[in-house]
C-alpha cells in the first residue's frame, strides 16, 4: 500500500493492484513443460542470447533502427521473489503478471508450435511463480493459432486460485479478435468467470494494423503500434457482436493508455446511427459495451494540464472501469506515482489504483 496526504492534513493507504507487470520467460526454462517433438526446439535455444524481446524461431522480432548509446536500459525479471522485492519498492500490494517473449506470439506461424509454447509457459508460470502466496497473480497465455487449444487450458487452469485472467497476444494477430474463430475461448473465458486481457508490443508486420514499415524511426511506430491495435480489435469485437454473443465475458485493454477510447466511442456510436442494421445483434449502441470493458492506464497520458486527464476520465465513465499498470519493468514502465499525483478525488485514486482491477478480478482485501 501506499499512503497519501488527503490535504486535510490526514494520509490515507491505498491499495495497489498493479494489472501489468512482466516476468522474463526463456526456452531454457520452459522447455522442460513443453511437449514432444517442441521441447528439442526449445532445447536448441538454449544457447541463443538473452536479448530483449527477441529469440528466433521463438519471439522472432524486426529491428529496423541504427544503434545508438545511451537510452533505456532493458531491464528483465527472473524469479518471483526479485519480482516481488521490486513491486515492495513501489508499495504495490498485487502484481498482474505477463510475460516478455510471448508478446509476440501471434507472430508464429506454425500453429501446433504456438500452442505448445502456450502450453508449456502456463505450466512454467504456475509452477514457479505462482505456487506462493506472495501477492503475484497470472494471466493464462492463450495461442490464437489455436482457440480450441487454449479454450482447454483455460479449462484445465481455471480454479489455480492465483490465475486470474487470460491473455490474448495483439501483436500481429490473424484475424482480429472479433473474428467467431475465438468463440471457443470466449465461452471458455466466460464459463470460468476469467476475464480476457488484450495486450499489445510494436512490432512490424504486414498484417494489420502493424504494417508500420513506412515509418522511418521507431519513434513513430510506437507512438501508433499500441492504440491502432486496441482500436483495431476493438471495433472488430464490437461490429462483429462479441459483447453480444458472450454477454458475460469481461474484457480488458492494456498497454495503450485510454486517450484513444472516447474517439472510439464516439466514432462508433455516429456510424451506428447511421449503419445499425448491419450489425443487428447489438442490442444497444457501441458506447454502451465500451464503457463496460475495462482500460490500463499505461502508459498514462501526461497532458500539460493534468485536469484534462480527469476530463478524460469522465468521457467514458473511466473512473469505474480504468485501472492502474506499470508495465514493470519494461523501458516506459510508470510508478505509481504517476497516477496518485493526478488531479483526481481520493475516491478516483482507490479505483483506479485497485478498486477497479479488485472487480475485475474478484479479488478481495
């Protein structure tokens, strides 16, 4: 927890409940969890480099631009307890965890693989990260290559009591995730009461909207990566009657901020007044199912004029649906300071800080 001045001259705890931190998985590591004849790959690798976010044949990955010094230094988590150290610096009390490589899992294109690898990461994470009681919570991976696959995982781990959501890879995906390919794992998600958690990374890819290749810094390509991709799956989930089809499915966007949500909302809802009859399975605007879903906040906006940020809020009800994510402890991780210095109530600050993810995930004080 962490305190903080009411201005009355009162401090007040509040509960932290990070929704985004990432673990650094390996092929090393994981290989013993995966299945034959997937394992010997996994085992070949063993020898690759530790680079960031990037392991052929694994977490394959683009690089574009020059080197230059200075920068970012990439930072990476090994073990549950200097996980667990680093987010007791930051007085956070739960941490929501993903993992690094597997961000870009939907880029791999042999289908059993992908979902071998998916398989063999759960098995990894619960194993050796999750068996203490030590405030770390986990996503499920699930392999889009495959929703039948991972509707069984989703089966298979539901009632591990610190799994809490599953994981839907956005970079580079195919098809977007509005697409009835995914109905066995929405129905899985549902049945189970475990949200689904759309998290994207920058990538360049020709499928859609990744294909950045016409930007010349990476500057640009992260600046657009991120929010086109939640926009992009959005509007696939909401057109195609995802929220309709799967009424109790919980969903959630992380790692793009919120500051595109009400241009989606009101963009949606203007061609749904105009085009309604094309999707006649919504039984209410778009506006309605997009303040239903649930939004990180990192990487947190940071308008000159903090006030705008709260006037964003309110836009789409964000208050009651926008959680807080540090995205510990990649290069543009935020503390939680970020948030707590912003103009809002100490009402506002309890959920969005964990108020808000304690819904989500039904976890109590």
């Amino acid at each position: 927890m962490i305190s903080i001045n009411t201005g009355d001259g009162r401090t007040e705890s509040i509960r932290i409940i990070d929704v985004d931190v990432h673990v650094h998985e390996n092929p090393k590591e994981m290989a013993p969890y995966c299945d034959m004849p997937w394992r010997k790959s996994l085992e070949m690798m063993e020898e690759e480099p530790g680079r960031y976010i990037d392991i052929p044949g694994f977490a394959p990955s683009l690089r574009l631009d020059p080197p230059f010094p200075g920068g970012a230094t990439a930072r990476k988590i090994f073990t549950a307890a200097q996980m667990r150290e680093d987010l007791d610096s930051m007085g956070i009390d739960i941490g929501v965890l993903f993992p690094d490589h597997l961000l870009t899992l939907a880029l791999l294109p042999n289908r059993d693989y992908a979902a071998a690898v998916a398989r063999a990461y759960n098995a990894w994470l619960i194993d050796r990260w999750l068996r203490d009681n030590n405030g770390l919570r986990g996503a499920l991976v699930a392999a889009p290559q495959d929703p039948v696959d991972a509707a069984r995982q989703i089966e298979r781990y539901a009632r591990e009591p610190n799994i809490i959501g599953v994981y839907l890879p956005t970079a580079a995906v195919r098809p977007l995730y509005g697409d009835t390919w995914y109905d066995p794992l929405y129905q899985a998600a549902q049945s189970a009461g475990l949200p689904v958690l759309l998290h994207s990374v920058s990538v360049v890819h020709p499928n859609f909207p990744f294909n950045l290749q016409d930007f010349d810094t990476a500057l640009a390509r992260h600046t657009l990566a991120h929010p086109f991709s939640m926009i992009a799956n959005m509007v696939s989930m909401i057109t195609t009657g995802v929220p309709a089809r799967f009424p109790n499915l919980k969903i959630a966007f992380c790692e793009a901020g919120i500051s595109w949500v009400p241009f989606v909302m009101w963009r949606l809802d203007k061609e749904y007044t105009e085009q309604r009859r094309q999707i006649p399975f919504l039984e209410d605007k778009p506006s309605t199912y997009i303040r239903r879903f649930y939004y990180c906040t990192q990487p947190v906006e940071e308008p000159d004029d903090t006030h705008d940020f709260v006037s964003m809020l309110h836009l789409f009800g964000g208050e009651d649906s926008v959680m807080y994510a540090s995205d510990w402890p990649h290069h543009d991780f935020d503390h939680p300071n970020k948030v707590l210095q912003l103009p809002l109530s100490l009402e506002a600050k309890r959920k969005l800080m964990g108020g808000n993810a304690a819904k989500l995930f039904n976890l109590q004080d």
